[in-house]
C-alpha cells in the first residue's frame, strides 16, 4: 500500500476557518514535504519538514511531525477561497525516494 | 523563469500506437522523475534519471520507456499504449534526489482508447 496517507480524503470548510489534514506513513523517512495542486495542474511544493524537526511555519501554513507516531499533519489558518486544490503529502524514504499519498481534496467556501 | 515543461498538454491516441511526451527543464537539475496520478491511488513514480545516461524504474515501469541523452530533457516513451495507461502524467525535476524541492510540469493528460 502506499506509504503517506492523507486523511481525511475530502474536506469542506467555510472561508475563515482552519483547514487541518493529517498524513501518515510507515517506514522511516529523511523527510516529509507537502505539496498543492490545483485541479488539473502540476504540484506545487508547499513546505519540507526533515525528520529531525517537529514542527514549521510558512506564512498560513504550520506543519508538524511526530516521528514516533510516523505522522504528520498540515495546518491551514484563516483559509480561503483560493485555498481551495488538492493536498499531498509526500515522504522521502531513506534511499531517496518520493513517495506521494493519495491527496486531500480541501473545498473552501466563500 | 524556472520551469519544467511537458508537452503535449493533453492526448488522446489508439490502442497500440507509439508516443512520446516530452519533458524539459532549464533549471539545469541533475535528478528529473515521471509520475502516473490515478484517483485513488495518488501520484506514482514511473522512472527516474539521476544524471545523463543514467536511468532507474520507479514503482510502476511497466509499459513505459525513458532516455536521458541531455541533461535538461526527459521524455516518456509508450511504445505499444494500452488504455490502462490512460492517466494524467507529470514530470519533474530537482537538484538532487535528497532534501530537495521538486519543481512538476503542468501535466499531461493521456487517454488511450
């Protein structure tokens, strides 16, 4: 199965609000990186959290990482309109490799 | 301006028909991958190319060609496409496989029929 699943799947929030998705994983990980996109286009990279590290910020955006729980969960403060895309987690594996999750779908309502 | 384009944008070919999707950087990135996104199943990784000549099977090789001759471009080879490789493809590229952000083309839409 794959490892970085997204949790929930699907999440409807009103303009204003907070917007939390989870992501766990299942081997060890060098780091784990989160990524948008809008529907039909590219990824774009949000933020990378090394394993090291429990938690990080970026404008609206905090992210955090439990190692021991292999979890990490991606908070949206204060959300938008325009927040509105697809959410993915993606976890760096000790060989290197990106391994993405099935995504978040976020619908912000104005 | 930094960017990975892919090329065509959206395809729709026959069952059996040889194509390529183009991959390109001008970031000058060493590491370029290939990823499939299926719903459900998120975004897997194809192939990947750690330098010029030089290229590895990612999680879902099957029925699906790489070459790395130069180092800004990737393409995507299908030789004999079946419809279940209808999918939306993305390429992308980074510095290097580790610690590093990965800049995606828009993506390319495929359907075989």
């Amino acid at each position: 199965s794959q490892q970085g699943e997204e949790d929930p799947q699907a999440l409807s929030i009103q303009e204003g609000e907070n917007a939390t998705m989870n992501c766990s994983y299942k081997t060890s990980i060098n780091n784990l990186q989160w990524y948008r996109q809008n529907s039909g286009r590219g990824l774009v990279h949000l933020i990378l959290i090394r394993s090291n590290e429990r938690e990080k910020h970026s404008g609206r955006l905090r992210v955090t990482l439990d190692t021991s729980k292999k979890s990490s969960s991606l908070l949206i403060t204060a959300s938008r309109a325009a927040d509105t895309a697809s959410y993915f987690c993606a976890t760096e594996d000790q060989g290197g490799k990106l391994i993405f999750g099935q995504g978040t779908e976020l619908s912000v309502k104005p | 301006e930094a960017q990975v384009t892919q090329n065509p944008r959206y395809l729709i070919t026959v069952t059996g028909k040889k194509l390529t999707v183009t991959c390109s950087q001008n970031m000058n990135h060493e590491y370029m991958s290939w990823y499939r996104q299926d719903p459900g199943l998120g975004l897997r990784q194809i192939y990947y190319s750690m330098n010029v000549e030089v290229t590895d099977k990612g999680d879902v090789p099957e029925g699906y060609k790489v070459s790395r001759k130069e180092k800004r471009n990737f393409p995507l080879i299908l030789e004999s496409p079946s419809p279940n490789q209808t999918s939306l493809y993305f390429c992308a590229s980074s510095l290097s496989r580790r610690l590093d952000e990965a800049f995606f083309g828009q993506g390319t839409r495929l359907t075989v029929v």
